[in-house]
C-alpha cells in the first residue's frame, strides 16, 4: 500500500495524515498503535518497538477509529465510563458528566435515541477524558461533525498538544490545527 | 548457521521451492504407479482368499491404506499449518492448504470402500462403527477447513486461520475417536464392526502396506503439483 | 486488569438485558427444536423416553450455536473490539469474559429449562439432576468452542453457515458425554463416569480455549 514512508514526532507536535481515500490512512494509523503488523518496517516509543512493549504501549495512548466504538443500548454516559474502565483509566462519574458537557452531549439518554453529530461527539468525548495520555490517534475525529462541533474538538486537540502531547490524525478537510503534514498522495 | 540450515530456508521462499517441486513431482509419480502395482498385484493375486469372506474382504487393500492416510495427512497439514504461524513462513500455509484435498480424498475414499465393503459382507452400506464414524468427522474437518480458506479473501489472513482452526482440529481428533469408540461400545449398536477384519496373513499386510506408500508417495506428486498452483496463483 | 474484566461481563450482561428479545429467540429456538422431534417420530412415551437426553442435547447444540454469531460481531462492527485488543487486561481474559457472560445469557438459561422439556419427553424425574447437570457442565465448553469459531468467521460471507460446519465436529465428544452420562444413569449405572469426563473437558476447554479465541481474534482483525 504504501512504502517507504518514515518520520517522527516529538512531544507538542501534531501530524495530519493527508490522502485520499484508500490511500492507507486508516492503516497507517492501526500500524501505529499497533492493530495491524506491517509487512516491512517498525513503529518505536521512545526509542523502543512497539512489539516488544505491547501493553505498556497501549497504555500511553488513546485510538478511535472511524468507527465509534460505542453501544447504542448504553446511555452516553455508560459507554465513556466503560471505555475509560477498559483502558484501565477509570474516571469518577463527575469527570464523565463534565467531559460530556463540553462535547454537549446529555449523559443520560440512550445513544439510540440521540442524533448522528451526537453520537461521534460522545465518541470523541474521551479525548476529554485522557489530557494525560501522552499519545492521541485519531482517524477522521471531525467526520460527520457541525461546524462548532468541528471547533470543539479543534480546541480538544490544540489543548493537548499545547500540553505537550502528540496527535496523530487523518481527515479529507483542511483543519486548523498547526503541525507536521505527510501525505499519501505523493 | 550452519550450510544445512541455510538451505533448509532458502528453499522456504516459494519461489525457489517452485522448481524444486516441479523437478520432484514427476519422481513421486512414478514411485506411485510403481508401488501401486505390487501393492495390486499382491492384494489381488497373491494373497490368499479368506475363509469367511471370500473375495469380497480384499477392498481392505485400498480401504485401510486410505484411513491411515486421511489421519496421516491431516497431522501433517497440522505441522506444517504449526510452522506456518511460529515461523511466518508463506510457503508453510501453502503447503497445508495444498495437502487439504488429497486429506479430503483419501476419507472419502475410505468411506465409500468401507461402504462397498459392508455391502457383501454384512448387508448394509453403513454401519455405525467406531472407526467409520470417526472417519466421516474427520471428513468434516477438512471440509470445514477449505470451507474457511474458501471464505477468506486475505490469502494471509486464510493460512492464518486455517492453521488454527487445523491445529485445534489435530489436538481434538484423539478426543473425537476416544469418545465415539465409547459411544460405540455403550450403545452396541451394530454388531458388526469393520474392525473383525480376517486375521493378517503376512502377504495381506504387505500389500497393505505397499499400498499405504503408493498412497503416500501419490500425496506427495500431488500436493507437490497443487502447491506449485498455488503459488502461481498467489504470484508470489 | 480485574476491573476492566468486571467492567466487560457487566457490560455484556446489560446489553443483553437491554436486548432481551435476542436472548429469548434463542430459548424459544430450543423448545421449538424439541417439539419438533415427536411431531416427526410420533409421541410414543417409551420412543420419546429414550431419545430425550439425545434430543435435548442436540437442541442445546443448535441453540448455542445460533448464538454465537452475535458473541464478536456487533463489537467487530462498532469498533469496540479494538478498544478491547488495546485496551488494559491480556486478551485471553477478555475472550474468556465474553464467553462466560455468552454463557451466562445463552447456557444457563438451558440448563434451566431442560426440566420442563424433559417432562415433555416423560422422562422419569430421577434423571433430571443428571440432565441438568450434564448440561451445566457442557454448555459452557460448547460456548468457549463455539467462540474459536466465532472468533475465526468474523466479518466473512457464509457466516452462520460456516460457524456451524467447523464447529459442530469439534462438539461431538460434549454431546456423546452429555447424553450419553443421562442415558447411563437411565439405564442404572450412574453417570459418574461421563459427568467427570465432562468436568474434564469443561477444564481442558478453560484453560486452553482462551488462548485459542485471542489468537483467532488477533488473526481476524489484522
């Protein structure tokens, strides 16, 4: 799919995964935390591979995929508190209550019954939740999103780096989030 | 590393096995057609005719051959399945897929002679047995096992699951044939069982056992011609 | 890692309490099952007596796997069966969550009703803690099987179909000891022996199904 490709990041930084479809965006993004084995080459933490730290690895970041990896019978609420307990990063349910205000989703009602913008929002909710997981991966976090909506998550990201961590992210749109570029297309 | 032990693994890419095989195969043919004669030769003429079932018994020639392959082979296609996902070596899933069919063909074979068998000699095509009935599972097990590669477009992710899948297939087929020799014995079903074969004259057991290498020497022609397809097919 | 662990059963549990019309089917499909066999043999006590515990089993064979399609592919399909391969606790922990709450949902819920059933069939009550206890030792190995297969047709076309055809070989030796552990102690003898061989294999299947399920994932979604 692709090869050749390499690079860096380091802490504060952020990096768009420019492309368009089926140029291996979401791919590249799975090798990275590690989902998928690349057939040639490596991905390193601080200096060590990714294969051999596994667990370790996987607690230093955050991934959300294009698909929204919550449940449509559990309550917004229920899903983050349940994604944070898998990631063995629980949270109290007033940290989940304030996380979903800011992507202004009500934490009560069953995902089922709430909008498609409401949905991804409570999705990227957790990107609330972890300032201090160092590494987020993010594939198409402003997809299906409204214009302010779109700004909020800006504002999650641009946070984060500002904090010192790293953002890896693919979209098709331009977003205003300063850093690095790599694109598939070329 | 030693000389051997760079071979060994130079020849683990398909694309220099390629030749390899196609250089081999015609060999194992010929090895075949060779054994199969004597084995025939001494099934159906040399050894002698039973007192209690006549002519009838000396489809065992080809019958019990065919049952040693089936489970022969398919513990075969398990090791190389086992290589193929300790050491990541294309060419070992290539090798238990091309080993499935002529697995699937020799339980069959051993099915339907056992059937024919049953026929003159006990009236019924088919007879509960311990022996036959664990045979007609093993036959599901490799079907089920193409049926999955079948499924599969990924060729990588097929080796992959098909090696598991005959993996735990291997570590439970003891278990099948324990268990439905118990359910067997329990039930008394048929009394009859396609175990009293005639007791072995020594010539009866040579010409099995010629047959059992003409069987394994024509698997191996076989699988050496599928694999070579196969790794056309993939363009490796 | 335990936390994550209760926090996955507990999840399971109320997505199939907030679901409960999927779990009923497959309760319903049992009975229906059953009831099929006299329509098709004829309802004659002693026929139906002795093919019961044959027939139960085989209806708990069908249910579970009916089941199991469900077990990995809604999480497949919205993403949330990659926050588990990411997620804190090892990946054989997880599958083996899954499928206990799979058996939890789908299992137990035999166990229970096989009484009822094998009233129907006239079988004498004295069987009934043998039948129940055959099922609750074997549902649940039949649910960590089911689940390597489960696990090794997610996202492929044939589904069900496929499931079934490689799994339904590997749950030969559970029916044989389950129903055959219900015969023997019809016929007298006590069903010790076939019982114990179940817990075996109930052990067996625990301790090395797990494993199995995780690398069939792991193949599965790379």
């Amino acid at each position: 799919m692709f090869r050749g490709l390499s690079f860096a990041l380091a802490r504060g930084e952020a990096l768009r995964v420019a492309g368009a479809n089926g140029r291996g965006k979401t791919s590249l993004l799975r090798i990275l935390c590690g989902l998928l084995v690349p057939t040639a080459g490596e991905v390193q933490w601080k200096g060590e591979r990714i294969r051999e730290l596994r667990e370790e690895y996987s607690r230093q970041l955050v991934y959300l995929g294009h698909a929204p990896a919550v449940k449509d019978d559990l309550t917004a609420a229920e899903n983050l508190a349940i994604a944070c307990r898998i990631a063995a990063a629980p949270q109290s349910p007033a940290e989940i209550q304030r996380a979903l205000e800011r992507v202004e989703v009500p934490a009560g009602a069953l995902l089922k019954k709430l909008s498609q913008g409401q949905r991804r929002r409570a999705a990227l909710a957790r990107l609330a939740l972890s300032p201090s997981v160092p590494l987020w991966l993010l594939d198409e976090p402003l997809a299906a999103l409204d214009a302010r909506a779109a700004r909020l998550i800006e504002a999650l990201i641009a946070e984060h780096v500002a904090g010192g961590g790293l953002v890896i992210y693919t979209t098709h749109q331009d977003a205003r989030i300063q850093g690095k570029v790599i694109d598939l297309d070329g | 590393m030693t000389a051997a032990g760079t071979r060994w693994f130079w020849y683990a890419s398909p694309q220099t096995f390629y030749p390899l095989a196609g250089k081999m195969a015609p060999a194992f043919a010929i090895a075949a057609v060779v054994l199969a004669a004597a084995g025939l030769w001494v099934g159906l003429f040399v050894a002698p005719t039973d007192a209690q079932q006549g002519e009838a018994y000396r489809i065992i020639f080809i019958h019990v051959p065919a049952a040693w392959m089936s489970m022969f082979i398919y513990v075969v296609m398990a090791g190389w399945a086992a290589l193929g996902l300790a050491f990541n070596t294309r060419l070992s899933g290539m090798m238990a897929s091309a080993l499935a069919p002529t697995g699937a063909l020799f339980t069959f074979i051993a099915l339907w002679t056992g059937s024919l068998w049953g026929k003159p000699t006990w009236g019924t095509y088919w007879v509960w047995d311990a022996r036959l009935t664990s045979e007609l599972i093993l036959l599901f097990l490799y079907l089920g096992f193409m049926a999955l590669q079948a499924a599969i477009d990924d060729p990588r992710r097929a080796d992959r699951a098909g090696a598991l899948l005959a993996i735990v297939g291997v570590i439970n087929v003891p278990i099948i044939y324990f268990s439905v020799k118990w359910w067997n014995t329990l039930h008394q079903g048929a009394s009859v069982s396609l175990k009293s074969a005639p007791t072995m004259a020594a010539t009866m057991f040579a010409g099995m056992i010629l047959m059992a290498l003409a069987f394994w020497m024509y698997a191996i022609a076989v699988t050496l011609v599928r694999v070579r397809c196969i790794i056309a097919e993939r363009g490796a | 890692m335990v936390d994550a662990l209760a926090c996955l059963l507990h999840r399971d549990l109320l997505l199939a309490l907030r679901n409960r019309s999927d779990v009923g089917t497959a309760l319903l499909f049992f009975i229906i099952v059953t009831t099929l066999f006299p329509l098709g043999i004829g309802a004659e006590p002693a026929l139906l007596r002795a093919i019961a515990p044959g027939v139960i089993w085989v209806a708990a064979l069908l249910s579970s796997l009916l089941s199991l399609g469900r077990l990995f592919a809604a999480d497949h399909a919205d993403g949330t069966l990659e926050q588990m391969l990411l997620g804190a606790a090892p990946l054989g922990a997880v599958v083996a969550a899954k499928a206990f709450a799979h058996w939890l949902v789908s299992g137990l819920p035999l166990v229970v009703i096989a009484p009822l059933i094998a009233l129907q069939y006239d079988l004498p009550s004295s069987l009934y803690g043998a039948l129940a206890l055959s099922l609750l030792l074997g549902t649940p190995v039949l649910s960590l099987i089911g689940a390597i297969g489960a696990a090794l047709t997610l996202g492929l076309r044939g589904g069900g179909v496929l499931l079934a055809l490689l799994v339904l070989p590997l749950y030969v030796p559970v029916l044989i000891m389950g129903a055959g552990g219900v015969e023997m102690a019809a016929a007298g003898m006590g069903a010790q022996g076939h019982l114990l061989l179940l817990g075996a294999m109930l052990v067996g299947a625990a301790v090395f199904a797990p494993w199995a399920i995780a690398a069939a994932l792991r193949i599965a979604t790379e």
